[in-house]
C-alpha cells in the first residue's frame, strides 16, 4: 500500500504560470477597490465633492474590470508544449 502513495501524483488543472497570473489579476482588482475607498465627509450635513474625483469615478472600475479581463486571460492560457 505504501507504492501507491508514493506513485501518485497531485495534477492540477492549470499550471504555475496560470497560477501566477491569476494572483497578479486579484492583485488588480484589489488595488481597484482600493482607490474606489474613500470620500466621506467628517459632518454629515456637508456634502463632500471628493468623492466624484477621476480616481474614484474612472480610474478605479477601469482597474477593476481589468483586472477581470487579465483574470479570464490567466485562466485561458495555454502551457507551452515541449
């Protein structure tokens, strides 16, 4: 019973390239939500325009849809053949 332990092999569905980029494309999207963050204002009877910045309004989603463009791309991609 131990050779069958010791013959067999974990496959993965994709390999470590694919891994790889898949947690570049998280990174991504997280860095997106992250500059969507922010734009309260201290007094609720204030109205804060920071919140409608080009950072907020185009850069973040921008970022985060690419993110998930990349991401389909790292699951997508093929390996190499040797």
């Amino acid at each position: 019973m131990s050779t069958l332990k010791e013959n067999s092999k974990v496959d993965f569905a994709l390999e470590k390239s694919n891994y790889i980029l898949m947690g570049i494309g998280l990174a991504i999207i997280i860095l997106g939500f992250i500059l969507m963050a922010g734009g309260k204002s201290n007094d609720p009877k204030v109205f804060n325009e920071s919140m409608f910045n080009f950072q907020r309004i185009t850069l973040a989603p921008m970022l985060v849809f690419g993110g998930f463009v990349f991401e389909i791309y790292a699951i997508l991609k093929k390996p190499k053949s040797n």
